[in-house]
C-alpha cells in the first residue's frame, strides 16, 4: 500500500486535477458488485464482438487484488499494472475514487470539497489520525468510481457495437489507453469502460520492453550504462 506521505505528495501535486475531477452526480449511485445494469441484454452486445475482443463484470475485488499489490513497491509503475486482467489498474491508487481522494462522500456522490481534501492532506502530512485504511479497504465506499463492466475492443467494429450499444441504452462510456488520466475520467462508475489495451490499432504485439538488445547500436549504447 502507497505510505501516506506519498499520498500527501501526490494530492498536492495534483490539487487542480482533484479540484477539476468529473462529477459523478447526475448518475445513480453505483454498487461496486457486478452485475451492473442487469436488466440489459449484454449478451446482445458480445455478439455483435470480434471473437478476440472481451466483455467482463469488474469490482472493487478486482481492483484490490490487481493493482493494490504494485503500489506497495518503493517504485510503483504504470508499466506493471497495464496488463492486469481487468484493465481497471490506474497511475496512482487513489484515482479508484472521485476527486482521487477516498474519503466517503456523504450522499454517494462526489462533494467533497477542496478545503477538506486539504485538511485531509495536512492531517496526513503532520501524521495526524486519518480513516484513510478504512477508507481504501471498504468496498461499499459511495466515493468508489469504479466501472462495473469492461471492455476489451480489438478492433474498430467493436468499438462501433459499444458505441451503439451504449447510445440505445442511454449509457455513459469511458475510455481508458494506458491509464492516462490523473483525474481518473477514463475510469468512471456508472460507465461503460472500454480499455484499448488490446486494439490492434495501437498495440499489435502488445508491450514490448525496451530492452538494448533489440534497438539500435547507438541506442543501445547509451542504455548499457543507464
């Protein structure tokens, strides 16, 4: 688990996003069990999918499990979490909630002010008491904004059969690359998250890791003495 000083260091280098994060308020609340929007026909949207592209149920469970575990290396990296089955994993572990902050709103939506993210931050900063544990490790937190269904588009027919889909029910998508954003927008709850992890377009043979013994002599050079 992130220490709470690298916490601290995070939020305040992050004030604006935090401040700037998408508000969740128009959307019911979610629940972080699967089985999100039940009653729609989700089969009906798997076959209209390529055969190698995925539609899965995700949780909190999910994310604990995956992504908690690389942010208690001294050096987390985003690289270590991008291939974590769900494709939920994001750049720093707080961003699983809205305002990247996990405190518990109040009402199941996001209106946790700035001010008390800060005190929340001082507090932390001056190893004042914090439920900040509790927070993390509870999967009914109404700040949880995590996305119950996800997919995994491989190529651009399926991303026109999500769109479609999401357009007949009435549905919100995110869109996450490579867990780009700092405000965690391209998780949302309430969302139906596609992960462009697997589309051809844009990783054909997956990560590969730069490695001097495949890239140039020059290139290579200049890594052996990094």
């Amino acid at each position: 688990m992130a220490s709470f000083a690298d916490a601290a260091r995070f939020l305040l280098l992050t004030a604006v996003g935090i401040a700037g994060n998408p508000s969740t308020a128009d959307a019911a609340s979610a629940s972080p069990e699967s089985g999100w929007r039940s009653d729609l026909d989700w089969a009906a949207l798997t076959s209209k999918l390529s055969t190698s592209a995925s539609l899965i149920d995700t949780s909190y469970d999910n994310y604990k499990d995956e992504c908690f575990p690389e942010f208690s290396e001294p050096s987390p990296t985003n690289h270590a979490l991008i291939d974590q089955p769900s494709g939920m994993c994001l750049p720093h572990l707080y961003l699983g909630w809205e305002m990247s902050w996990p405190r518990p709103s109040e009402n199941g939506h996001l209106n946790q002010t700035f001010n008390q993210a800060y005190q929340d931050i001082l507090d932390l900063i001056n190893d004042a008491s914090t439920d900040v544990e509790s927070w993390l490790a509870d999967p009914t937190n109404p700040s949880l904004n995590l996305p119950s269904k996800v997919l995994f588009p491989v190529v651009a027919s399926d991303v026109v059969a999500a769109v479609n889909f999401a357009k007949e029910h009435g549905l919100e998508i995110s869109v996450k690359n490579s867990g780009h954003s700092l405000q965690g927008a391209s998780s949302k709850k309430n969302t139906l998250l596609l992960n462009m992890n697997r589309y051809i377009h844009y990783a054909p043979t997956g990560i590969t890791d730069c490695d001097a013994s495949i890239l140039g002599s020059t290139v290579a050079e200049d890594l052996s003495t990094q």
